[in-house]
C-alpha cells in the first residue's frame, strides 16, 4: 500500500472547492507517455495551474498502470525542478470500471479514482459508486461518479445516443453514493467526432460545422438542486480546426471533426463545472506536429526529432487551455 501523500499528490477535494467558489475548471488532461506528461508539467509549472493528471483504461492498457504511477510521482520532482514550488498534482484513474481496478489504483498511489458505472441502472450504479467511496474514502482518495451517458464510446461502455442527466436524479445519487464529485451529460462526448454533420449548422463564412449548444438549462438545474457541488465534465475537447488542416494538409484524412466550442467551456467553467477533460485535442496536436516532421523532412529518422516537435505543441495547446479557456493559471502558486 503506497500513499499519494508520500508521492506529493493531493486529492480533488481543495482543488474543486477553489475552482468552485473560484468561477475556473481544473484541467484534467489525459497521458500515455513521457512526452504528454512533460508537456503538461512544463505548461501547468510555467502557469502555475493545478492539474489532474489522468490515466484511462487504454492508457493502462497501453504503458502500464505501475509505470504511469511512477510517471506521475516523477512529474512531482519535475515540477519542482521547473520551479514550482509547490504543485498541486492529482493523479486520477478516468472511467474505471470496477471495484477491483479503482481499489488497484488507490493501493498504488492515486489520488483520486473515477468510478464509471453510467451505464448501470440507476440503484446499480449507486450500490457500486458507494462501495467506490466506502474504500476509497479510508484512505483520502477522492471519488468522481457519472449520471447520465454520454453519446458515442465511453472506452468500453457504448452508448448510441446521448442520455442527458436527469436534475431530478442528482441529489439521490450524490447523498446516497457519497461521491465527491459528479460527471454530467449535457451534450458532450468523447473523441474527434462529436457530432454527425447533420446534427450541425455550416457556418457560411468559413464553411466551418457549428454543433448544436451544450444543454446549459441541464446544468444550471443540476446546480442548483447541488449547490457548490464539483460538477465534471467529460468530452471537452474542441478539436481545434488548424491541427485537424496541418493532419489533413500532410497525409491525413480527418473527415467532419467537431468539438465543442471553446466559448461555450469558457462558459461551463464559470459555473459549478470545475473539472474539465481533455484528451482528443491533445492526439490531435501531437499528430499534426508530428505529421508535419514527417512530411517536410523524410529523411529524419531520430524519434526526438519529430516527438520534441509534438511535446511543443502539446505544451502550447495546454497553456493555451489553461489560460484562455478554463482559467486555472495562477490558482496553485
Ligand atoms: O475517456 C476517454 C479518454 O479520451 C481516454 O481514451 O481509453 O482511448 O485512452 P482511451
Ligand atoms: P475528449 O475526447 O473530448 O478529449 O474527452 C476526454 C475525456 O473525457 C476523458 O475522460
Ligand atoms: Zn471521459
């Protein structure tokens, strides 16, 4: 049993509050290597921004649950080394699935665990998110639930369409599960196709698709049947346009990518929202860069050379992030 105090994580629990009372979102980005950690970690120490740093199934999958920990207790030191003097740094399993996984995860140092069982009958997903939170809770780890589906693939659990969280639900599920904060469903949804063009207007000056708006009356009853509650939002990714052109301009074929618009996040993170998730838009920013190298100089063939290029424009997205949309710079100095 390893402590996240040990390592110099901390929990959501002073973080939401702040971003609540604060009228800003932590940015919770997710990371599958070195390169996206020590982007983040550069941008967070630059900014002096709070993070979540989160790890999903497919990104245990793919590095290795043990060697991700061990990432994060490093982003500590590294964000010391940058500078900053005291980072706050949360570690967070994002849509796990089971009891199992989520008490695997706090045993070895996370701070934070989301338990995802929207895909449950409501009093199933109750009875499991408290379990969740009844071990969790033992050892100051923090819990994130989810009401309501959110459209197209959420890892495993699919969902054909999008089932907005239900107001009347919320002070049931939060009382009785105990959880700590609470995802919603209000239009949002995972990946770099948000919304099938038929669902969006064409804006005739760029030609550009507009998404229809996230539900903010949703939202703003869910608040104030939750006053001051840590509402989460997953899906945030806008899919920047210029990174989805540099793909496409150098060999990709990103075909009717949508996201949501940064406006509207701007907007969502004044609000009860303070945990916003972002993942696709990084992808993105760091296939462009990379696609880039690629094409332009062939006969490079030293991976430093092409992901250096991509941890770059990672980095610029998240301060960008961090600054323009969700408004955390300066909250962790
Ligand atoms: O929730 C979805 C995240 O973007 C993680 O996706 O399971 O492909 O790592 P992933
Ligand atoms: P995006 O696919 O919009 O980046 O959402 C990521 C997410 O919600 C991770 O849980
Ligand atoms: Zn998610």
């Amino acid at each position: 049993m390893v402590s996240y105090k040990e390592l110099g994580l901390v929990n959501t629990v002073e973080m939401f509050k702040k971003a609540v009372a604060g009228g800003y979102a932590i940015p919770a980005f997710n990371f599958n290597n070195m390169e996206q950690m020590q982007a983040i970690i550069q941008a967070c120490a630059e900014t002096k921004s709070p993070v979540i740093l989160q790890v999903s199934s497919g990104a245990r999958k793919y590095a290795n649950q043990t060697i991700l920990r061990y990432m994060a207790e490093g982003a500590v030191q590294y964000a010391k080394e940058l500078g900053w003097e005291h980072p706050q740094i949360c570690l967070h399993l994002d849509h796990g699935d089971t009891f199992e996984l989520c008490k695997s995860c706090v045993d070895m140092g996370f701070s934070s665990v989301m338990i995802d069982a929207s895909s449950l009958p409501f009093e199933e997903n109750i009875k499991l998110t408290k379990q969740v939170v009844e071990y969790a809770h033992k050892y100051d780890v923090t819990v994130e639930a989810e009401l309501g589906v959110l459209a197209g693939v959420e890892d495993e659990v699919s969902a054909e369409e999008s089932h907005y969280t239900k107001p009347e639900e919320v002070i049931e599920f939060a009382t009785r599960s105990g959880c700590d904060s609470l995802a919603i469903s209000i239009g949002t949804s995972h990946g770099a196709y948000k919304f099938k063009p038929e669902q969006c207007k064409v804006d005739p000056a760029t030609g550009r698709l507009v998404p229809p708006p996230l539900a903010f009356d949703v939202l703003h009853e869910i608040e104030k049947k939750l006053p001051g509650f840590p509402i989460v939002l997953h899906g945030s990714s806008s899919v920047p346009q210029d990174e989805v052109d540099t793909i496409n301009k150098y060999g990709g074929a990103l075909k009717a990518a949508v996201g949501i618009p940064e406006e509207q996040l701007r907007e969502a993170a004044k609000s009860a929202v303070c945990k916003i998730n972002i993942d696709s838009d990084s992808r993105l920013a760091m296939t462009a860069a990379i696609r880039k190298v690629f094409a332009e100089k062939p006969a490079e063939f030293d991976p430093r050379k092409y992901l250096g290029p991509a941890r770059d424009s990672m980095k610029k997205l998240y301060m960008h992030k961090i600054i323009n949309v969700l408004g955390s710079a300066g909250k962790a100095e």
